[in-house]
C-alpha cells in the first residue's frame, strides 16, 4: 500500500499556497502573494482576521482580542477546521485551493 499525503484539491499558479503568513518574520511569508490579496474561507464563513492558516494541516490563527505579548506582537490562537483559500484578484470564479 502507499501512503496518501493530504493535498490540496487544487494546485498551480492561481491557487494560493498550502501555508500562508502575513508577518515578515515568519518562514511561511510571501510578499508577492499576500500582494494579490488571498480570501479565507473557515468553517464555511469568509474570514477576514487571519494571520496564518495551514490548509492541509486544518487550522487558522487568529488574534485574541487587543491582547500583546511582551515584545509588543499581539497574542494568537490556533482554530481548527476546513481552511479554503483563493485569490480575491481572480474575481468570483477564482480556483479554492482546499484540502
């Protein structure tokens, strides 16, 4: 038997990728592709709050209220759930790219 990797259900230029971050600091950044603009979807409701989400893995993160850490970065929560993530440039009919 093989071993099945989840993916997501599509992929190419147009779909955004598995794993997205909006901080400059973290390894999943991507500037380029934040610049087009990507929409969430979590648990069936359009999101526009999120942080970081992993499609595969099945989670968001979120910010917790007006709370801060120590070093002034505001405080998040990890949610999981069905993550959906497409690219608002692309209109309505835009590829989702979802696990």
């Amino acid at each position: 038997m093989s071993e099945e990797t989840i993916q997501p259900e599509t992929s190419g230029p147009d779909v955004p990728p598995d794993r997205l971050a909006i901080h400059p600091r973290s390894a999943h950044f991507d500037a380029e592709k934040l610049r087009r603009g990507v929409g969430i979807r979590f648990k069936g409701v359009v999101r526009n709050n999120v942080e970081e989400y992993c499609i595969s893995e099945g989670w968001v993160r979120v910010q917790a209220g007006k709370t801060m850490d120590r070093k002034g970065n505001p405080l998040t929560i990890k949610l999981n759930g069905p993550v959906e993530a497409w690219y608002e440039d692309l209109g309505e009919d835009a590829p989702v790219a979802k696990a």
